[in-house]
C-alpha cells in the first residue's frame, strides 16, 4: 500500500496534529522504580 500526501495535506495535518504531540515517556517516573523488579 503506497499513500500519497501533499505538501498541503502534510500541512493540514501538522496543524491539528504536531509531529512531537506525542511524545512523551512511556511510563510515569514515578512508576519507573517499579519496572524490572523481577
């Protein structure tokens, strides 16, 4: 499957949707003493 974009979808979709909007730790660091405990 091949799905092309362009430069003005690209752009509409980068203003409600950030490309780093996402990004954030996976766990809270309050959770992080917990993991791997066994």
């Amino acid at each position: 499957m091949t799905l092309a974009l362009s430069p003005q979808e690209l752009a509409a979709i980068e203003a409600v949707f950030p490309h780093d909007a996402a990004a954030n730790l996976r766990y809270w660091p309050e959770m992080m003493s917990t993991l791997n405990r066994y």
